[in-house]
C-alpha cells in the first residue's frame, strides 16, 4: 500500500514502542486516577477551533497549526489544532455556561500541537494533563490553598524523582513595582524568570538595561526575588523591604493563606518562591512550578496559577485556578532514557501452550476461563514443540505459561518462567501474584539501554 | 479573551458535557480491558502523516483535513490527519518492524478526522477502537477463526443490546464468480452490498444492469448471497449451489474453519452470512460484521476482515486481520439518546461539609483520609448552611455528605442523600458500598431526555 519512502519519522511528533506505551498509558492513568480523587470532572474538547479564536488567544501565533480540507485547497483555513487546553476549556465553559455546575473542577489530558522548533523536551505534538476550577463570577481562594497539595499528591503518585511545589503570587511582583512608582513590570518579571538560567547578576544587568531600573531599584528586586520559605516566613522578610503597597500587601496575604494551608504536606514538599512569575502568561495571582530533584533543568514540569477571567467579553467574569502537567516531557525524560520501563512488553499474564491442533478448543476454553476472572490470557497459535512456545512467552516477559493435560487422567499445570517451577494448576480458581496481573513500572537505578521515541 | 461570535458549535465536531464524558470514558475503559484480556499490546500513532502517504492510501481523497503552519500560509500542506487507524498502523509496523514482535497484536483507541457531510452518526472527528494481528511474511488462519468471540466479547462488555456477529469469506465470492466465469467482481460486491438496503429485488435489478450479470447468474448470485448459518451448515448450502473452483473451496474451507472455532460461543451470536462483503474494503479473506438488535439502521458496529498484506513494497508481506468499533457511533445512538447515562455527574464519592472557616484544616485531613483509601472526596469550599451543603452534593448526585465533629467530643457522621439515613462513621475505616466508589453506568428502560452532542 505504500512507497517506502513515505516511511519516516516526523521530527517533533514522538511515537512509542507498545512497551513504552504502557509506561505512558500508566502515568496517564495515575493522573486520571488522582484528579478524580480530588472530584475534578473528565472533559475532552475537539481537537479544532475556530483559527481566529486560536488565533485571538495565542502569543505565537506563528506556532498554531492550521487544518483545511484538501478538496479546498487555495482557500484560507478557518480552523486549527488546539496550542494547549486553556484556550479550549474557556471557550467550552462559555458555550455551554447554562449546563455546568460551578465551581467547575475539570482535568482534561489530551494531545496538543504547536509548531515549535523540535529540541529536547519541546514536542510538535504532545500530551498536556490539566486541571482547572473555574467559577461563575467568583471563586474562592481555598481552590488557589488547595492545589499546592494537589500537585504534591500528583507528582508523588508518578514514578519519578521527588519534585518541590514552587507557589508565590503575582500581586506581590505587581504590588512591589506599584510601590516602587513602576506601572508596568512586563520587563521586570522577563528579566526575573531567567534568574534560575543566568543567575542573579546577568538579571541586574537585564533590569537596569532593559527594565530601565537604577542600581538600587533592581537590587531591591533582587532582594524580593531571593525571599524563599517553607512556611509562611517569607511575610516578615517581604515586608522587611519596606515597601508599602495594597495589592502588594494582599498578595502577601492570598500567600500566606496559601501557604498555611500547606503546612499537613512533608517539609519542604512546597515552598514560597517569590521569583515565580510564570513568565508573560495572563496569571494574576497565586502562581505555581514545580521542580523535580536533580532535573531542574527540565524546568518546571507542572505549572500553573490563578486568572481574574477565563473568558472575557461574557456577562460576568469566569475566574479559575489552575495547572498543566507536562506529560510528554515528563516521559520524553525519564522513559526516554530508560529510567522507566515496564515489566513485560505486552498485557498477557499467561500464555496457553497449544498441543496440537485438536486440541485447540481445550487451549481456547483454558484462556477463557482465565480471562473471565481478569486473567490475560492468549493462546498460543501453533503447535510448535513446548520450548519454542516458552521460549515466545519469554521474549514478551509473559510471567507463566500453561500445558492443558496431555492425557485423559493428566492434570493442567503452570510455569513460572522465571523460577522455572511448575505446578498442577486449575483454570477455574488459579491467580496469578498481584503484581504479575498486569505490567507494572519499573524505575531502573541505572538506565542501560537510551531509547528516544522516534520523530524526535 | 474571546468574541462571543467565535463561541460556537463545530458542525461533525461532537462534545459531550463531563457526565457523558464519564460514560464515553466507560466505554473505552472496557474496550481497553478486554483487549488486554486478550494479550494486546496498547499502541498510540501521532495524529498526522504525510499528505502524499495518506491520498495514496485513501479511496477518499476529499475527506483528507490537511494540516499546515499559519506562518506557512499560501504553501502546499505537507501533512494530514489520519482518517482511520489501519494506515497508520502499516506506516508503522513498516517504520518499527525491526523492534516489533510478530504476529504484533495491537489495539489503538484514537480520534480520526474525515471531511464527510455531517449527518447522524456520521461526525468530522470521531473515535475508533482498532484491534489487529499483524503477522510477518504468514498469520495462522487461527487468528482469523478467535476474532468473531473477541467480537462477541467486546459488544457483550458494552452497556448496548446484544449484538450478533456476521462472518463470510471474500475468497467464496470471487472464487464463486471465477467459477461463474468472471474475472472481477467489483460490481457484484457493489450490489450484493446493497442488499439490506434495497432488498433483492433490486440488488438483482443492479446485477443485471451494473454487472452485466444474466438473468439466471443474478439468480445464483442471489442464491449464494441469501446463505446463512449458526453453524457449518452453510457448506452444504454453498455447496449445492453447484460452482467448481478452488478459490471458491478454500473460502469455504476457511469460514467452516472460522464457525468451528465459535461453536463455544452462545447459539447465534456469530452467524455465518454469505452476503458480507466489506463494500470496496482491501480484505481478502474473512471479513466481519455486527449488528445490534434493534438498531440495524445504525449499520455494523464493529467491522473488519483479513487482509493479505498490510503494506506492500517492503521485503516480505505483512498479513492481517482486525476489526474496528465505531465508539462515536455508539456512542451518538445510546449516550445521545440519552439510553446510557453516569449514576452522577462527577467522580466525588463524599462531599466533606466545611463547618466554618477555622476548621478547614480539620475538613481538608478527613478527605484526604477517604482519598488515600481510594475514595474520590472534596471538601465544599465555603462554610455555608449544611443545608446548602447538601443541596451542592444532591445536585452533582453525590451519594454522601460527610460531617466533622462540631464539639470536642462529638463524633463523625456520614449522611446518605438517598436514603437520608446519618450514621456515625470513621474516616480511617469507612467504606462507601463498591457500586458508589465510583460512577455507575445506568440503561435507561425509558430515555427521558435526547441530548445530542454539541456540534452535531
């Protein structure tokens, strides 16, 4: 059906092999499994919107994928593939306002596309796993208190490295340059989301270049920026700055109630940062990163904040709160390099060997009445001698095979390929162990074998 | 961040709201497990291919949605959205072959975009569940015969009225008509296909004028077209019918081989049927069906066939067999009709009442308590009225309200909405009953309420 050329991996669109998608399947499943714990609603949006809409929402326009019709080719596209899920969920909460319950908790994890240019990390097409609480014309701050531990309970429930919630509020960098007589600190938060790259002195030199700021404006920033905690300490070294400004002060506050709420999770697990900016995203309070221990320069793997409104333009403001989980990036790092792998390459538990070809149906009522009980089963399709079937199972890591009886008064039995013992086994009552029922994720201590998904 | 004229539904494009989501979600949870059950391995393709694979591949060019950059605008697209899941599965068992294990079983469960003309049941962006076996260079007949139970398996597994599977042979009809003489029988295909539709009167009519087909060969195509069995029985039928041809004899041979293999399964659930051709479909050998009772107007359900070489130009051939649901159909006739339905809106098992503001903490430990038993908990996030409390929960159909102690010594209690029955309750230890840890799937006897998708 086709010619070999047209065989070749896209650059920026990763695929797995099955046994990688089995590691990929269970991590979509841990966060499915944790947001529905925490009562968030499922949600999936159609993969296009309106261009103009997309269009209308995105900083990089030149990123959004276009979809047309190869009958109409010539004419303009008038939609595209969805760049994230924030664009999507406001225009779902606004055209079906009147059938949602608010406060709306949804998660929604889904692939996403954008045209950047493909690097380690950044993806054409990639999973985003999100949650969001949005409200009908208000929403209270206990949803902002709520998602550091949230994100703790996520992060913990994945198999990767022990990750730490960075939480600060974007009133208080606002409130700071009100009180410092600056309107607008579009170019102080660029310059202080580089400091974890460049480090503090390249960002002086950004605040006073680009920022306009004199020395000791951009070393009073430097003094906010550096304020850490893992409780509610930061308020007294913020407010030892000196500077006295209302939105300032409640972003101090919304942060402390932030942080209070934290104090049941591990010390240290979240931690008041007050660098985080979240860049030029259209948070304007409570905001969140998180970082995972010895990987920082994955950057934050699962981010997110609070907005004033999801969707302007409508009768009332539609506030939320809310994080993005960078799934693919999480996968492309610790699958990728074979840290993750998964138990065996296929779901089959048990392999029915097959004695001849009579005796096929015997083989076939075996594996049904295993599967019955949630048993994966598959029989083996020829009657090859019995090594050659192990030695099938064993190649797919499938735990156990079965012999049915080869005589009328014989008895069924199973193997364990990995002991090698064989036991008289019943197809009607036989469990496997727990942990042999389904694969299960394995984290290397030493990755041997880099395998980088195709098209990247 | 939107006009309110970009807010509007995309006509093919269908979104459900999240209690539906929580059925579709059913749905394809069940689809997963049973093909699981049935050892195969998960597999997810990017959504886009090349162009120039994709036309080459489709009988249906027009369909093709083409994807391009925004800043490309004005260049030929060079990429397209996959419109089904079977030419990507050839691009890449070719792409992987060397890292594949053979015969590769493969499930996928994606979303396909086809341009067509909205209609019912006909959507723009729709899912498909795909089981395949692909083999490499040969695959065991055996493979085709265990399809019509897995079939039969996964429709059982669905919340939908039983289905029967329809088995024949492409080698009976065109061994039939080289036997008849004929070299081709794309135009008796055409018509014989029609056969439920317009009945044999006029397929007859179609054979006589489309095929060329005398007035007694139309009789004899009719003849073999009407064959039905529960059983073997139809060799005898086809036999009788008088055609000598090896082609013809293998078909035969091949389907008796197929019914044997069901003989386990529940009188009628697989029917061979003589007239199933597949339309214009790539099989060469067995080919399925399913229709489900009462609802033959939605067409087959669940369709597929074996196919000589999945993708041809390489070394050595890559046959097949496989089937694929059509979930979104599914899902637009019993979830739009509001025939199946969630047992409530959201995951949350207990609504944990917030006493007042001070005790928040102590409302927030409790679900958390439920939550790391397994039990979906959240905590209301504004101290009103238990009242009003309760009404949020009764809303949502969440079955139970869960009270902190009001004084020091009081003790816990957990309401049932339904019953309105409030006993004193642990959180360490209580259990809700198994069918309310999570949402229930219901058959409505009696669909109250028709509630299409958006978009639709």
């Amino acid at each position: 059906m086709s010619q070999k050329s047209q065989i070749t991996p896209l650059s920026g669109f990763p695929e797995w092999l099955p046994e990688q998608r089995i590691v990929e399947q269970d991590l979509l499943d841990r966060i499915r499994a944790l947001a529905e714990l925490y009562g968030f609603v499922p949600l999936e949006t159609r993969a296009v919107e309106p261009l103009e809409y997309l269009v209308h929402q995105g900083e990089t326009s030149k990123e959004i994928y276009t979809v047309g019709r190869l009958q109409d080719s010539g004419q303009a596209s008038e939609l595209g593939l969805h760049f994230d899920l924030t664009v999507p969920l406001a225009r779902y909460v606004q055209e079906f306002r009147g059938k949602l319950r608010f406060p709306f908790k949804r998660y929604q994890i889904q692939k996403v596309w954008r045209g950047e240019r493909p690097q380690e990390g950044r993806y054409r097409e990639f999973y985003q796993a999100d949650l969001d609480v949005v409200g009908d014309g208000e929403l209270s701050l206990h949803f902002d208190a709520e998602m550091p531990a949230i994100i703790h309970a996520l992060l913990t429930a994945l198999p990767v490295p022990p990750a730490t919630v960075l939480v600060s509020n974007r009133k208080i960098l606002d409130g700071f340059g009100r009180g410092l007589g600056r309107a607008d600190t579009t170019e102080i938060v660029r310059a202080l989301d580089k400091l974890d790259k460049v480090g503090p002195q390249a960002v002086r030199q950004m605040l006073l270049e680009h920022a306009g700021a004199s020395g000791s404006e951009a070393d009073r920033w430097l003094s906010l920026a550096a304020i850490r905690s893992t409780d509610t300490g930061f308020v007294d070294d913020a407010t030892a700055l000196g500077v006295t400004d209302d939105l300032f002060a409640e972003g101090v506050d919304e942060l402390a109630t932030v942080m209070a709420a934290c104090s049941t999770l591990p010390h240290g697990a979240v931690v008041a940062d007050l660098h985080i900016a979240r860049g030029l995203d259209y948070y304007t309070g409570t905001v969140y990163e998180s970082m995972i221990a010895g990987h920082d320069d994955l950057g934050s793997i699962c981010s997110g904040g609070r907005y004033d409104d999801l969707a302007s333009g409508g009768g009332h403001a539609l506030p939320g709160v809310g994080i993005s989980v960078g799934v693919s990036r999480l996968l492309g790092r610790f699958l990728g390099s074979g840290r993750l792998r998964a138990s065996r390459t296929t779901p089959t538990c048990v392999l029915v060997a097959l004695t001849n070809d009579d005796t096929r149906a015997q083989s076939a009522a075996i594996a049904q009445q295993l599967r019955a009980r949630g048993i994966a089963a598959e029989v083996f399709h020829e009657p090859l001698r019995f090594g050659k079937q192990i030695r099938h199972a064993d190649r797919r890591g499938i735990p156990f095979v079965w012999f049915p009886p080869l005589a009328g008064d014989d008895k069924d039995s199973v193997r364990d390929l990995r002991s090698g013992a064989q036991v008289p086994a019943d197809a009607a009552t036989w469990t496997p162990p727990g942990n042999d029922l389904r694969p299960t994720i394995e984290v290397a201590a030493d990755p041997l074998r880099a395998t980088r998904p195709h098209g990247v």
